[in-house]
C-alpha cells in the first residue's frame, strides 16, 4: 500500500485500486476542493469516455472515489505521448476537453492505452464549459453544504450512540 499526498486529496493506492480522498493537510478551502474534485471525476464518469480512467466506486458528497490502479507513466513517456487527444477542441469540435493537469501523475496506462487518472479539476471544467465563477463564492456554497452534511452525519451518529446506549447489545453496522 502506498499514500501519495496532493493539494487538496490524498490516494491510497493497493494492488488493484485507488483510493482517493478529500484531505484537510493544506486547509478547508483545499479540502473542500478534494470534495469538488471527486464530484467532478463521478460526473465525467458517467460519460463511459476512453479517455478516462473508470470509477469503480464513488461515495456521494466526494467523501471517497475508487479508481482501477493504473500503471504509472514514465518521464519518458510523458514527454513522449500525444497529449492533443485530451485536448482537442477547439481543433476538433467533435470531442471535448477532459480537465486533466498536464503533469505526468494526472496518466496512467489503463488496458494498453493512456488514460487520465485525475481529472477532478474543477477549473478546467468550468473553462472548458465557457462558464466564469467567482472561487469564493463557490468556496462558501461549498462550505454550506458540507456543513449540512457533516451536521447530518453527526446527528445519525449521535443517533446511534444513544440507541446503543439504551440497547448495549445493538452493534454498529
């Protein structure tokens, strides 16, 4: 098992699948963005898009994402591939843009072919829709909900640790 740490989600990668999700490390604004970043991945996903690497699982809210584990790319093989294929309008209007960071950890090699394997980038999506959006206001619409969220999640825990405490005998699922 191996943990690899980004800006605003941390992956822990097994044998078969990636595990990403929101890290607080760098903040609240970054983790709130690790949230956005797997909502963004769940949506394209549902696109079924070659290019993309596949969700196996997908937690609502981007609690947690599940990829396959793909190989990563070499140095030389960054430098090396055609990386128009993600990028192609506005040459070819026919395809769209997959908001994936030009850097080589954001690929992997997914059943022989190059896949992108972050393409959560809230940014890019937004430019690539044509769509122009104040972060902090996004940053405090995100807040809200993941406020209500959280409270949500704790008033069903507490729930339970009450329940449990009339009923010691109850366990946990």
């Amino acid at each position: 098992m191996i943990i690899k740490y980004g800006c605003s989600r941390f992956v822990i990668l097994t044998k078969k699948y990636a595990f990403k999700f929101p890290q607080f490390q760098y903040g609240w604004r970054n983790f709130l963005l690790g949230l956005l970043h797997n909502m963004q991945e769940s949506k394209w996903n549902k696109l079924k898009d070659e290019r993309l690497c596949p969700i196996v699982f997908y937690l609502p809210g981007g609690w947690l994402t599940v990829m396959i584990k793909c190989r990563e790319l070499t140095r030389k093989e960054f430098l090396t591939f055609d990386r128009n294929i993600f990028y192609p309008y506005p040459e070819d209007i026919s395809r769209f843009n997959i908001p994936v960071e030009d850097k080589e950890d954001s690929f992997g090699w997914y059943r022989n072919k190059i896949v992108a394997v972050d393409y959560g980038s809230w940014h890019d999506l937004f430019k690539a829709k044509w769509k122009i959006i104040n972060k902090n206001v996004l940053v405090k619409i995100l807040f809200h909900k993941a406020k209500k969220v959280i409270n949500k999640w704790s008033s069903l825990i507490f729930r339970h640790i009450c329940q449990n405490i009339k009923n010691p005998e109850s366990k946990m699922d």
